[in-house]
C-alpha cells in the first residue's frame, strides 16, 4: 500500500535554528459538517468524521437511519446535501479504484457454477465488456494478485470450488478478496456480516481488521449488531434519526451519548466481563464487549 502522507517543517537554511519536523498524517477520509437529504427529508446531519489509514470504523444505528447512504455519499453515488466531504483528497467517486467496495450480502445460487477464483478475478476486468487483451506479463501479473489475495482472506483451500457451493462465510471471505484485488487504499464495507452465523461473524470481523491494520487500509464498515466488531474498532458513527455522533468506541457507547443522540432514555451497564449491555434504545438492547475497559 501507499505509505501515509506526511508533512514535516522545512528547515531554514543557515539559520542555526531546527524548527519541529514532528510529521502529521494526512486523513485518507473527512467529512465536515456532512448532511444527507433523500426525498426531502434529512437522514442525518452535521457529520464531522476524520479517518487515517489503517483505521477500522464502523457505522451504527437503527434500521433506516441512513448508514448505507453514508457509504453511498462517500462513493459519489449520492450527493452530499450540505458539507464538505473528501476521499484521498478528492471529491466522491473521483478517487477510482483505489477505493474498494463491498455492497450489501448477496446469495448465489446453489447450481452457479463460477469458481471462487474466478468471482475474485472479476474485480480486476469486471467492469470491462470483451476478451481480455492477451498480454502475458499483464496476466501472469493479475494472476499472482488474485493468489496473492486470496491467500490473503484464507480462501486458499476452496477458491477453485464452484461459488454456489462454498458456505456463507467462504463466500464473503472471496467477495472481500475481490474488494481488495485492486490494491484499493480505502475499504467500504455495507453490513459485511448479514446472514452469518456467529462463529463466521467472528471470523470475518477479525480478517477485515487483520487486513485492515496489516495491509494500512481505511475499513469504513456497516454493521447492524456492533456485538462482533467492537473490539477491532478505533472509531464509530452512530446515526440516528436525523444526527449522529462520532468518536472512540469508549466515549460513543456510554447512556450520556447515546440518550442525547436518540432523545430518549439509554442506559448502557457493564457486565462483570466487561460486556457493555445498551438498554432503551428504540430497537432491541444489545450486547457490547468493550475492549477499551481498563
């Protein structure tokens, strides 16, 4: 991946004097006073969000509240209705295929017969019509890629079986290595872990934010259920209807934010295992394991 850009203080020459040259990294997403309006009504408003590179963070809230649309804004496929908004210092959907994209879980059928590999491949050519042009050093190229990065999900040991016959939790394994064939610089993920079971929850949660830390990848990531995420986080974004709050898990996932943030009562208790219990909220409680407990 691209190092993180840096900026120092130049020295001045023959000054005698050496000014701080502490480097700053650049934030490869931000969002500043962002606002969302779909049929005339807002979703949410007044987003201010900064993500570095190697960050997870995860979007949070009821159904409804406008998480996918969050996404969608920061691809470019829907406008921003107010605010400031840059990814890798461009606007939305300017920044290419350094930007990669998981949408929504979607099912194949049983009797599909298009292999593992081949589902990953199509993230390097997919969106183009024809043959592949055949140059060979070009091929053996995007060959080793797609190796490279289904070695990376773990899907080595079934990408050539028939896509339709790999479990749920495979699949997703093999659509987020063809997310990341493309060496993308930043990773949008929408509800990654819908219709997996637990243990495959668990699992796939811990590969994005292996990738997301080792590979130096932005993860911005939909979920529904915070329960298996939460302790890969370094940020959330909580929506709710017509706000939402950003920041450490620690200072987000507590009864002051959250009951200012929905205008009800939230209560958030701790468990004697550090779990954080989030009671009131206008869905059902759920369950938090808190990494950020001492």
């Amino acid at each position: 991946m691209n190092p993180v850009v840096a900026k120092a203080a130049e020295s001045e020459t023959g000054s005698g004097v050496a000014l701080d040259v502490t480097p700053t990294s650049e934030p490869v997403l931000c969002l500043c006073g962002a606002a969302a309006r779909v049929g005339g009504r807002t979703l949410w408003s007044g987003v201010d969000l900064e993500v570095q590179a190697g960050e997870f963070v995860a979007v949070l809230g009821p159904n409804g509240v406008g998480k996918s649309t969050l996404v969608k804004v920061l691809l470019g496929i829907v406008p921003a209705a107010e605010g400031e908004i840059r990814v890798l210092g461009r606007r939305p959907g300017e920044a290419g295929s350094r930007v990669g994209y998981l949408p929504q879980r979607r099912s194949f059928d049983p009797d599909l017969r298009i292999r593992g590999v081949d589902v990953v491949r199509m993230g390097l050519d997919g969106d183009r019509w024809g043959v592949p042009l055949p140059w060979a050093r070009n091929r053996r190229a995007q060959q080793r890629r797609v190796d490279e990065v289904i070695e990376l999900v773990g899907a080595s040991a079934y990408a050539h079986r028939p896509i339709g016959q790999c479990s749920g939790g495979e699949q997703q394994r093999l659509l987020i290595a063809q997310a990341l064939v493309r060496r993308p610089e930043v990773l949008l993920l929408d509800e990654p872990l819908d219709s997996l079971d637990l243990p495959n929850q668990s699992a796939v949660a811990a590969l994005i934010g292996r990738i997301c830390h080792e590979e130096n990848v932005a993860v911005v990531m939909v979920a529904h259920d915070v329960n298996p995420i939460l302790h890969h986080l370094d940020r959330v974004v909580y929506i709710a209807e017509g706000g939402a709050v950003c920041g450490p898990p620690s200072e987000v996932v507590n009864s002051e934010t959250l009951t200012r943030l929905y205008r009800t009562p939230v209560e958030v208790l701790s468990t004697q295992d550090g779990r954080l219990v989030v009671v009131g909220q206008p869905e059902a409680p759920a369950v938090h394991t808190n990494r950020h407990a001492g």
